[in-house]
C-alpha cells in the first residue's frame, strides 16, 4: 500500500469519526478582505479579483478545521490541505481546547 493511499484512508477515517463528533455545526463562517479580524481563525483562503486574499473566518471552537491555531487552542490531527496554501500554510487542524 503506498504513502498516498494511507494517508487518504487515514484522511476519510478521521473526516468520517468528526464528522459524527463536531461541536462545529453552528459555527458562523464569513468571508473576510486581506486579513483574519482578531479573535477569528480561518477555514479557507482564496484569491478574489479587488480582494486578495480572501479569507472565509469564524470564531474557534473545538471540532473545526482551521488553517491556523488561535491562543488558547491546540489541535488533534493536521492534514496537509490546498484550502490554506494562499495564506501561507498547506495544513489544515482540527481544533481542541487547550
């Protein structure tokens, strides 16, 4: 089995377990121009024309994905992930109260 499909498995069985875990549900997502207002975190970031970058934010709670771990959190699993490479970051964490 090679590296790729591991990684992939691993990947969907952790989607899949928090999937079915996520205290995320009501997190309020919202897009954010050229930077991440303070408090927030970030799920995904992307290039918009007059805007760039564009970040979709939230506050952070446990049981999300974010490309950045906030103050006052830690995470439980990271996976490498293009949502964040244009903000400076290719992982994605699952994040946990500290």
């Amino acid at each position: 089995m090679n590296l790729r499909k591991i990684l992939t498995a691993t990947f969907a069985a952790t989607l899949a377990t928090t999937t079915l875990t996520t205290t995320a549900d009501a997190a309020e997502y919202r897009w954010s121009c050229r930077s991440v207002p303070a408090g927030h975190t970030y799920s995904m970031v992307r290039a918009d024309q007059g805007c760039e970058p564009l970040y979709l934010v939230m506050l952070p709670e446990p049981g999300i994905w974010a490309c950045t771990v906030p103050a006052g959190f830690t995470y439980t699993v990271s996976v490498v992930n293009s949502n964040c490479t244009l903000g400076g970051s290719s992982t994605r964490y699952l994040l946990a109260a500290a």
